[in-house]
C-alpha cells in the first residue's frame, strides 16, 4: 500500500473518532429516558407469563426430559444408548462411515519432512536423552512443522463404456420339399359308377402315388380309371398310379371311377359295393408324395451396440468379454437351430478425458504436502461421472533454527528459533500478497464512484471440445507446443494462455450441439479474470469461504464482489503462492533469509559502532 493510502485510512479514522465523541451525550439520554419508562414492567410480565400462550406447539413434558433427573441424579438418563443406536442407524453417519472405510489412502511420501524429521530424532535418541546435567549447556536445533492448505482444480480421467450384444436373427428363403400324405376320398354315385374323389392338401407337384384297396368282400373285378391309370381291382390291392410330375392345387379335387363286371357296371352288384364303401367295409387310401414349395429360415448372428457417447471424442482403452462364450438354441416354427458364438457380449471401455495435473501440479510433485479433501467442481451433462474436481492439499513447512539449553532454560541463537518455537508465519511473501489485495480491491471500488459497486469483476469465456479425440480447445496446458490446437480461434488461444498464468476459474461444460441425440461438440465455460489478485480473491474468497458459485456451464456468472461480501472474506487465509510467485519473478524482493542477515548486519555495525 502507499503512503498516500496510509495517510488517507488514518485520516478516516479519526474523523470517525470525533464523530462519535460529538454522539455520545444525546444517546446516553436518550437510552437513560427509555430505561425510566420501562422500569418495573419486565417483573409484571414474568409473573404473569403463560408460555402456551407465548410459545408455539409448548409442552412441559418433552420427549428429551427423560435425559434429566435432577442435579442429583446419576447417569445419563440412557442418553448415551439413545445416541449410540442414532449413530449406528443414521443414512448420515453411515455415508460417513462408509466414505471412511472405502474410499482409498492418501499415500505419504517417504521424502515428506515430518517423516524425515521424525527419523532423524530416532537417530539422535541417545544424544537427546543422554544429557541431562543441570549445569551443563548444549547447542541443540529444534524444528517447526507448519501445515498449509492449498486448493487447486484439476480435470479428472474420465473412462465410459460402450455394450456390444450379440443377438440371433435370421431371413427366410425359398426352398422345395417333399411331404407324404394318406388319404381317405369321398363318396358318391354317377348313374351305376361308384364316384371317389381326394382332396388335395398342399400345392405342389406328385412325385409319386399309390392308391391301396382293401376289402373285407369281393369287389366283383370292378374297373376303376383314377390319376391316369386304368385297373381292376378284386378285393385287397396295392397300385402304382401313373400321377408323377401331375400338379395339383390346395383344395382341388381329384377323382376316380369305379363300376363293376369288368367295366360293364352291373347295377345291382354296384349299389352293393357303394354301400360296402359308405360302411367302410371297403376302403380307398391314396398314398401319395407331394414336392411343395417352403420357406427355409436362416440364423445370423447380429452384433447390437449401446454407447451412451459419441465414441469419435473417445480414445478406445480395452475391451472385455461380460459373457462368455456357448451354444444357444432357438426354435422357429417348432425347428430347433443351434448357434454357437465365441462371446455373447462385450464392454469397450474408452477414455473421454485425458487427466489433466491443472493448477495442482506443484502440490502433486511436492512429498512434503499430501491431499486432505477433494469436491467435484462439475460434472457431465449425460451423467457420466465428474469432469473436473477442487483438491485441497495439506503442505508442510519445516523452520528450523538453533537454542542453546542449559539447564531448563532455552535461548535462542539466531533469528529462526523464534518461529521454529511459535510457529507463526510472518513472513513477507504472504503478508504482502494479502496488502496487495487489499489495495487492489481498494482501487477497484474507488474507479466505480459509489455506483455499484463491486470489486475484481472478471468476464465469461469459452472453448470447444472437438469431437475427434483429444484435439480441444480447453487444454489446462501444453499450449503452443501440441500442433492439434491449430483449429482453435484467437480467443479460445488466448484462454489457454490465461489459464497457464492462472487467471481462470472452470464453471462448467455443457453439449454445444447436438445430432439426434448424440453430442457433437462441447464447451466449457471459465470466468477469466485480469489479475492472479483478483482470481485468488474470486476461488477462494467468494467460492471457498462465502459459498458464492459462478453460475452455470452456458451462462458463467463473473459478477465482481459486493462490499459487504469483501468485508466478510477472510485475508489472512486466502493463499496467495501464485500472486507471490510474480512479485518474486518480476521484482527485487529479498527473500527471508536474506531480510534476516541484514538484519545481523546491521546491528552487528551498531554494535562496533558503540
């Protein structure tokens, strides 16, 4: 902050301390009025106090008074066993539980510094405890653990799966075969012949025919002229009829005669052997083989897919049998078919987002800082699993400094045994960030002239997804060096250069456009804002403390933060790494150690001075 800003804050508050000395008499006599008027009514409404009167749904025995049996009682009124089942059947405590037991380890670094410290004290056991005179002094270093914690967003692999299921279909073709058939005529009279005929029950062509007599009585040498052939016929036979290649149609009626006496048809004999015939004492059977035409059914194995995906934006990782290989049978018009498939079904797994470190990297390659939480920021649209995550890393600052130890008393040797004691991090990086914050959000309100006023406003963008592998114009990094960026617009370039400098938060992703129900191309949404100040202050402050989000994938809400929001962000515990970065890249900032030995130098040349 300048000096020009300190003057004007000390400025203010004084002018605010005059101004309420100038208030003070006329509302103390305002307040002593009041207290005049109602003295003695508080007591008159106790005593006539009614609280079910005064208190909605009152009750002077309320379930939780079974916990409560007087100052004297003992126990806890079965408070504890009531808790306890609560614990056990709870959908809350379970989830809990659940999340506690089931989900993986962090694991730590070996290389972590509260590791290394803890195995460097082992080593030293003996030194540390084998002095213990009270006279004697020792020059010991002690060491501080500060933990930190840093939050960053990262994108997290995303893995979908398509089905492949293989079904039994099949198509019908023509095809020829030959049916046999018996058959038993009717029959009728035409002046003295006796009249049998057949009904045909298929259409086709004969292939062969017998026409088989049997007679319990002698049919009189009767002549009979039936399918092309002319015969006598005694009492049981068995003829070949001269039918083959004759064709007939379903339904059509074939018949023959017969008349007795060679031929002659001797009336009397003839009424005779037609009633033979109506009685069944004598019988006609046609034996006969038929070539039809049918329909023959062929199986094939048709493979179905379902992929909730467009599989073009997808990398394809592995694949699987999920039903392993048999025989099945399926039966068409009462025939059985038999097919028999190596796999029935199979899960193609595939990747549709690569696993991107984002703005954790730094945390992910430190041993000393492990991961303590992590919420998923969005998630996909289609319901797929969660894109992109908050993490919150737990990072360990080790400060050592060195005491001498006599006796029982501890003194300290240089300028870092102070905060290797304390613990407490003053150092110049973090408090300066904060000032700087301070001062910028001070800078932001001051141009807006009381209208409206809100600080670190930033403005929406967005990139596209191309549906073609992993070519996207939302890469976190690798800007400039991946030639598969080359189709992104001037805009969506200049996005990623802002996300490598930090200067984004990610909102959302939401499908762009769409083609019968498959998404082709999608975005993502970012708030981009001008400054790491301003973006920390965004993250952090309004998302990570006041719960503020910033809006949705499509329509990302950039808004700037309102004063009484800056007034409830805590400073103190934003992290400000990223911003601290810069003031050390770009500017010439001693470092602590440096600060320190000046310090030394200083009153070192003092000291000689005197």
């Amino acid at each position: 902050m300048s000096k020009a800003g300190l003057i004007v804050l000390v400025f203010s508050a004084c002018l605010a301390s005059l101004n309420v000395m100038a208030d003070a008499d006329s509302e103390y006599k305002a307040g002593s009025d009041f207290a005049h008027q109602i003295k003695g009514k508080g007591e008159n409404s106790l005593k006539n106090f009614n609280p079910s009167d005064n208190i909605p749904n009152y009750t002077d025995s309320p379930g939780e008074k079974k916990y409560y049996g007087g100052v004297t009682a003992t126990g806890d009124g079965s408070m504890k066993a009531d808790g306890t089942q609560q614990w056990t059947t709870n959908e809350a405590t379970q989830a809990v539980t659940d999340s506690f037991i089931n989900n993986p380890k962090e694991p730590i670094s070996p290389d972590a510094p509260f590791i290394q410290s803890s195995q460097d004290v082992q080593s030293r056991a003996d030194t540390i405890i084998g002095n213990t005179g009270q006279t004697q002094c020792e020059a010991q270093n002690i060491t501080h653990s500060e933990f930190t914690n840093y939050t960053c967003e990262r994108d997290l692999l995303v893995e979908q799966a398509c089905t492949r299921t293989a079904t039994i279909e099949g198509d019908w073709s023509a095809d020829w075969d030959n049916k046999y058939f018996e058959l038993a005529p009717t029959y009728s009279r035409s002046g003295k012949q006796i009249v049998f005929s057949f009904s045909m029950p298929e259409t086709g062509t004969i292939v062969s025919a017998n026409l088989e007599v049997a007679s319990s009585q002698y049919l009189f040498k009767s002549k009979v002229d039936f399918m092309n052939t002319s015969f006598f016929i005694y009492q049981n036979d068995n003829i070949a009829l001269n039918a083959g290649g004759m064709s007939v149609a379903k339904g059509q009626n074939i018949s023959g005669t017969s008349c007795s006496g060679s031929g002659s048809c001797t009336g009397t004999v003839d009424d005779i052997l037609y009633q033979a015939f109506l009685s069944g004492k004598a019988k006609l059977t046609l034996k006969m083989t038929l070539r039809v035409e049918t329909r023959k059914w062929n199986p094939r194995v048709v493979w179905v897919e379902s992929c909730p995906f467009s599989k073009n934006e997808g990398t394809l990782k592995k694949t699987e049998c999920i039903e392993p290989g048999s025989t099945k049978t399926v039966v068409v018009e009462g025939k059985p078919y038999q097919i028999t498939q190596a796999c029935w079904a199979y899960k193609d797994t595939y990747m549709t987002q690569a696993e991107d470190a984002g703005s954790c990297k730094t945390y992910m390659d430190n041993p000393a800082c492990t991961l303590a939480s992590r919420q998923c920021a969005f998630s996909a649209e289609d319901g797929s699993g969660c894109l992109h995550e908050y993490a919150t890393y737990s990072c360990e600052t080790r400060t050592s400094g060195q005491v001498m130890i006599c006796g029982g008393d501890t003194f300290c040797l240089d300028g870092e045994c102070e905060l290797a004691q304390q613990g407490k991090n003053n150092d110049f990086g973090p408090v300066v960030s904060a000032l700087a914050a301070l001062a910028a959000a001070g800078k932001d309100v001051s141009e807006l002239n009381g209208v409206d006023v809100r600080a670190f406003t930033g403005s929406a963008k967005f990139c596209k997804k191309f549906a073609a592998g992993f070519s996207n114009c939302c890469k976190d990094s690798g800007w400039g060096q991946d030639i598969g960026l080359a189709n992104c617009s001037t805009e969506e370039k200049a996005l990623g250069k802002a996300k490598e400098k930090k200067l984004t938060v990610s909102v959302g992703e939401f499908c762009s456009k769409k083609v019968l129900g498959v998404c082709l191309e999608k975005k993502r949404g970012y708030c981009q804002f001008d400054s790491k100040l301003a973006q920390i202050v965004q993250q952090q402050g309004r998302n990570g403390q006041l719960h503020i989000g910033f809006g949705g994938a499509s329509n990302p809400d950039c808004r700037g933060i309102t004063q009484t929001e800056l007034q409830q962000i805590q400073f103190d515990k934003l992290d400000f790494t990223n911003f601290y970065e810069d003031l050390q890249n770009n500017k010439n900032i001693p470092d602590n150690n440096a600060l320190t030995e000046r310090i030394r130098e200083q009153i070192a040349s003092q000291l000689q001075k005197k």
